[in-house]
C-alpha cells in the first residue's frame, strides 16, 4: 500500500514522457493551420503546377494543353535569348550583391558611432527603402534621361554624358545603381545592429596590442559579424535575381537583350508572346538558379562564418 | 471535453479556409437560362463606361429574358493583353472584349473569337453592308467569317503646336497641306530647327518606346516599307524602303527633330505644350485645352506618297464564353447603327453612313469642320490597318531587341538584317 502510494507520488513529480494531452495538441494545429496552408496552397502547390506547366505545350487563351515532355527544355536551353536573359540576370545579381554589400557595411561603419544628428543620416539613408519601387523606378528614369538630371550635373563639370539607359554599355549598371540604392538601406540597418553586438573591448584589447584600425576592422570587426553578412548576400542574391519593375519601367529589357532578365524574360514569354508552358520552365531554370546560390553560399559558410547563432 | 473543442476550432478554421478558397475560385452559371454578361475593357474612362451602361440597361430592359445583367469590367494592368489572357488562363473568362488591333489576326487565327457574321446579318436593321470593307477586313478570316466589330477606325494625324512654331519663327504648317511641300522632310526640318531654337521637342510618337516598335515602323508605309510581306510569309525589315527609312529616322534623332529614345519611357506629352508635333489619333484632342494654339492635320507623304494608317479596337464574343448566342445578340445591339452614332461620339466609327462632320463633331468637339473632313472623312476610306501578323507576340520581342541598335545610333543594316535572321523562321511557320 505504501510503496503503491510512494509510486503514485513519484508520478506526478517526475515529469512526463508522454505525449501532450490532445487538446494541446489540436490547440497547436489550429495555430498553425493557416500559416501552413497559406504556404502550402499559395507556395507549395502552385510551384508543382509550374512545373507540370513547364512539360506542356500550353496557350492560355484557347486553353489548349498538349504534354510535349521535355521540349520546352530542350528549346530553352538552344534559345540565344535565354542565354543572353543568364548572362544579363547572374551580372545583373553579381553588380547588385557586391555594390550592395560593400556601400552598406561602409554606411553602417560611418554611422556606427553617438554623434548629434546621426539619426537623421540614418534615416535619410533607409528612406528609399520604404519608397514605391514605380516611384523610385520612374524617378531615376527622369535622373537618367539624355537630358536628364545626371547629364545636366555632369555638363556643369564640362562632361558629356551618355544615354544612359540606351546604351547597351552602361544600361545594366545604371539598373543595378538603380537596384542598390532603392535596397542599400535594409542592409544598412542590419550590419548597423551586427556592429553594435560587436563587443567593444574586443576592439580596444587589439588596439592596446598594437592593431591598426583596418586590422581591427578586417581580423575582428568583419568576422564576427559574418553571419550577417551570409544572411544579407543570401537575401541580396535572392532579391536580385528577381528584379523586374525597374527593367520593365527603365528598359523594357533592352538595349538588344543587355537588361533582359531572367524574370522580365520569363514575363515577356507569358504574357507577350503567350507561352506559358515555355515561361513555365524558364520559372523552373530560375527557381534551379536561386535555389543553387543560395545553397552555394550556405554551404560556404563553414570556410568563413565561425560565429554562427 | 476539452479536446473536443480544440478539435472543433480546428476544424471549423479549416473549413472556413476551405469556404473561403472554393469562393474565391468562382463557379459556372447555367448556359440555357438568362444570361449574367460580362465585358472587358481596356479603358477605365468614365465617359465611356457610363455610355456603356446606358446601352447594356436598355438592353437588359428590352432583352430580360435573355440577359438578366451586363457588367463592363475595366482591364486594370498596363499591359491590357497580359491582363485579360491571365483572367482568361485562370477560368474567368469574359463574354465580350475589347481587342486591340495588334492582337486582332492572332485572336481570329487561333480560333478564340466567335463567328458573329450570321447574328449581324440576320439582326433587322443593323446594315453589315454599312461597315467599310477595309475596316472589317482584319476580322475576318477566309470564308468571310465575322469576328469583331471594329469599333474604334482611328486614323493617325500630325498635332502641331502652332504658338511653339510661331515662337520659333518657323513656316505656317497648315498653309502647306495640299501642296507638295507638305513632307516628312519639310516637318523634320521645322522639328529641327524649333528644337534649336527653342529646346522643345521637335516631333514625337507618344505611344512609341522599344517595345512598341510598330509605332515607328508604321510610318515607313510612306517610303514604300512594310516589315513584312503582305500573306506575312517574308520578311522585309531588310528591304531597301525599311532601310532608308529607318536611316532616315535615325538622322532626324541624331540632328533633334525627333527625341533620343530613353529607355523604356514614353514621350514627353503633346498636352504640355513642349512638342512641336505629335503622331496621334483623335482621341487625344480631348486632352489638349486652350493653353496654346493646336492644329490637327493629315500625315505628310514620304519618298512614296501619301499613305494613311488607321489604328483600330474591335469588340468581339470569344469562343469559350458560355454565353456565346446571347453576348452575339447584345453585340449586334450595341453596335446597330443606332448605338454606333453614340459610340462614335468617343470612337471615330466605321460605319460609312456616320462618316460626316456632325457624327464626328461629338468625338472631337475641339477640331474645326476642316480638320475633320481632311484628317478623317478623307482619310478613312482609304487608309490601311496599322501592319499585324498572326504570330506577332511570337516575335515581337525579337524584333524590339534588334531595333534597339537603331534607336541608339548603330547600323541600321545590320539591324534589320538580323532581326530578318531571327524571325523568318516563324513568319514561315
């Protein structure tokens, strides 16, 4: 009788190993329920159509749809423009993440520091992040008219300038200016708080030692905020590789297929030209793309980020 | 217990995501009973979709027992086409459309548009006879088939700014309509010199940037140059006409008659009062007010005469509509002679009988009588659709990225020798 009850007891101090009661249980499915259908029906189930889409031969407007198997694939990959639409999205991406990433550590470095004012700066740096990207697009293409803003600063210095957005050299890196101004801020912000995590004494330990300024920024400044800077290049290459307002609104792809982008091509096919089982496996080859540099860059990380959370 | 309420939460969350999406799916009404119409538009313009409603009430009020409502549903994306194919690829598709010229021969050719000819014929009064032929020819396929009613015969015409003109010292244009002097090279010459002189632009195509090519090339008609040939088997960029034109139109570019291309953005507007001379059809007379002196005159000639261009929209029942006997009779109705005069009071009509200064009066209430009769009545009878082709969005692209040389200086040539390279094999099928 004793040790039935000593047992009793022992049950109810030791917690349990079973699982939660049901109610619990179907507390937590209702929670998530609509976050996972969301992504299940708006992401997950629309992303397999495309991909059965990419096998067929479809026009929307008839509704016609006739399997072909790997065609549109084979097409793809032996279509001039969708080589020139690579090329144009992996520049387009590599000029955005670098740009990207160099102009807002800079600006997190600068304005890492209490001085009056340095809010205002901040904010005037994170402002176009909150700006319509039509806007911002719209405006720069005012800036970047023959007789433009640009121009017109650049005839003052006795310079002058070129058609910016029609000239097939210069039309990509404008965009990507275009790209890296309107998202440098978001950046900013970030390498702003991985900055402040950086523990000062840190800094000052290395500087009694002797370390130069640079030093300490490359050997310790720089690797431990690593992990933020794999999570804005994954980000940043992401975003990128998904431009399109700002081509469709500054060059409608061109000049030639100079801007053509992966996502403007893959557009132009569907509702232009009224492929969609083409468009679709032009969606399919970008999904590849991004999914492969993100993974690239993830893996990565174990040579270069050692402070990982 | 209280599993059974969280179950019951859970469940009824469910479910009503589930009520939601089916909803949001839509369903399918019965096809045999009284209609519920619908019909995509491409203009959001308030005038016109009251005149709209007013026709589709009178005939709801005539027809209750075919059609119980019409509803007029402005297509909102930029790119009208994009907009109604997504509608239509997702099931949603509309009864009637506004079919824009450039889509018209892939719209008939591929078997989306519905044969309308036997509703207009057999509707009393109605007078198919009426509609000049070479309006309704781009809608029409080889067994003389009917498919849309060529609502909008809008020919192209040149705006000018005559205060901008006089400021600049230049020539009375008008005085050289009619005479021999009336040229693409005498109107470049005064774009040229006002743009010099006064640093507005010279002369503009508003609806023109890369990727609406045909703007341009559309003009080439008066060098004797068309982009393709007429059964739209051979191309013909690379022909000497559309060479010299092209030349031609990248020398008044680079001497400022005509603005540099910038991108992918329009032209400045003739409205601001910037433009010395715009291509444009009737309809933009409604923006322009009385800030300065305007005159809208027919096209000059090039090297090969004087050629007319019409730009058109259709109005067509498409084939997978469910409703397709009662949308070809609200058709026939909304476009009888009768409601044809009152669409013409926004749309330049292709109706013989309503081509005249009072019908078109109403359409463009700022043009003189004169205006008028020299830039419309005269024009329409014998003006040609702007150039189409059946597969056109199959290579539209092709032939925007090959152009783009052009725009910015390069060899013209070259240009239209590649484009002619990348497209031929699907103008040949």
């Amino acid at each position: 009788m004793t040790a039935r009850t000593s047992a009793a007891n022992d049950r109810r101090v030791v917690p349990s190993r079973r699982p939660r009661p049901d109610g619990d249980r179907w507390l937590g499915v209702a929670f998530v329920a609509p976050q996972v259908l969301g992504v299940i029906i708006l992401g997950v189930v629309p992303f397999l159509f495309v991909i059965w889409y990419s096998f067929n031969e479809w026009r929307p407007l008839t509704g016609e749809m006739k399997f072909i198997g790997l065609d549109n694939y084979s097409r793809l990959f032996a279509d001039p423009t969708f080589s020139a639409s690579v090329i144009a999205s992996l520049l387009f991406s590599a000029g955005v993440l670098v740009l990207n990433l160099v102009i807002a550590i800079s600006l997190a470095v600068l304005l890492n520091r209490r001085m009056k004012g340095i809010t205002a700066f901040r904010t005037i740096f994170f402002s176009p992040v909150v700006v319509s990207v039509v806007a911002w697009s719209v405006t720069w293409g005012f800036l970047l008219a023959p007789d433009g803003g640009l121009n017109g600063a650049l005839r003052l210095l006795g310079i002058d300038g070129t058609n910016w957005l029609a000239d097939s050299s210069t039309a990509l890196i404008s965009l990507v200016v275009v790209q890296v101004f309107k998202g440098v801020g978001m950046n900013m912000v970030l390498f702003l708080a991985a900055l402040q995590s950086v523990p000062e004494e840190i800094r000052e330990a290395a500087q009694l030692d002797g370390a130069s300024p640079w030093k300490s920024f490359w050997s310790i400044t720089v690797p431990m905020i690593a992990p933020t800077i794999l999570l804005t290049g994954i980000l940043t290459t992401i975003g990128s590789l998904e431009v399109f307002a700002p081509v469709q609104l500054l060059t409608g792809g061109g000049p030639g297929d100079a801007t053509n982008v992966l996502p403007f091509f893959l557009y132009r096919t569907a509702f232009v030209s009224q492929q969609f089982g083409y468009a679709s496996a032009i969606g399919v080859v970008l999904f590849a793309i991004i999914l492969t540099l993100t993974m690239l860059q993830w893996t990565s990380r174990r040579k270069w980020v050692h402070d990982e959370v | 217990m209280r599993a059974t309420r969280y179950r019951g939460a859970a469940i009824a969350l469910t479910g009503v995501l589930a009520v939601s999406l089916s909803a949001c799916a839509g369903g399918d009404t019965d096809a045999s009973g009284p209609a519920d119409l619908k019909m995509a538009l491409w203009s959001s313009n308030e005038g016109h979709l009251a005149l709209l409603k007013k026709i589709g009430d009178a005939y709801v009020a005539e027809h209750g027992d075919e059609v119980t409502s019409i509803t007029f549903e402005p297509v909102t994306n930029p790119d009208y086409i994009a907009g109604l194919t997504t509608q239509i690829a997702g099931g949603d598709v509309p009864d009637l459309a506004w079919i824009p010229e450039a889509s018209g021969p892939e719209f008939v050719d591929s078997g989306i548009l519905h044969d309308v000819r036997d509703t207009l014929k057999d509707t009393e009064g109605y007078d198919l006879d009426d509609i000049l032929p070479a309006a309704l020819a781009p809608w029409q396929d080889d067994k003389g088939g009917v498919y849309a009613y060529p609502f909008s015969n809008s020919p192209f015409a040149l705006y000018i700014n005559e205060d901008l003109l006089a400021k600049a010292g230049q020539p009375d244009v008008k005085s050289l309509v009619g005479t021999p002097n009336y040229t693409w090279e005498t109107i470049t010459d005064i774009a040229a010199a006002t743009n010099s002189k006064t640093g507005a632009v010279g002369l503009n195509v508003p609806t023109f940037n890369p990727t609406n090519w045909s703007a341009v090339t559309m003009l080439g008609n008066a060098w004797g140059a068309a982009p393709w040939s007429e059964d739209g088997a051979t191309c013909e960029f690379a022909s000497p006409g559309m060479i010299d034109y092209l030349t031609w139109y990248q020398k008044q570019m680079s001497r400022g008659a005509i603005p540099a291309v910038s991108g992918n953005a329009a032209p400045a507007a003739f409205a601001s009062g910037d433009v010395a001379f715009s291509i444009a059809q009737l309809s933009q007379s409604g923006s322009l007010d009385d800030s300065f002196e305007w005159s809208f005159l027919p096209l000059p000639a090039g090297p090969k005469g004087y050629h007319p261009i019409v730009g058109q929209a259709g109005v067509s029942v498409l084939e997978r509509s469910k409703h397709q006997k009662q949308a070809a009779g609200f058709l026939a109705y909304l476009t009888n002679p009768t409601n044809a005069e009152l669409l013409a009071q926004f749309f330049p009509p292709p109706r013989q009988s309503l081509l005249n200064v009072k019908t078109l009066s109403k359409a463009a209430p700022k043009l003189s009588p004169e205006e008028i009769q020299s830039a419309i009545i005269d024009v329409v009878p014998e003006a040609k659709v702007k150039p189409q082709h059946p597969v056109l969005s199959q290579f539209s692209d092709k032939v925007r990225a090959g152009l783009d040389p052009v725009w910015s200086g390069g060899d013209v040539k070259a240009a239209v020798t590649g484009i002619c390279e990348q497209i031929s094999p699907t103008l040949k099928g």
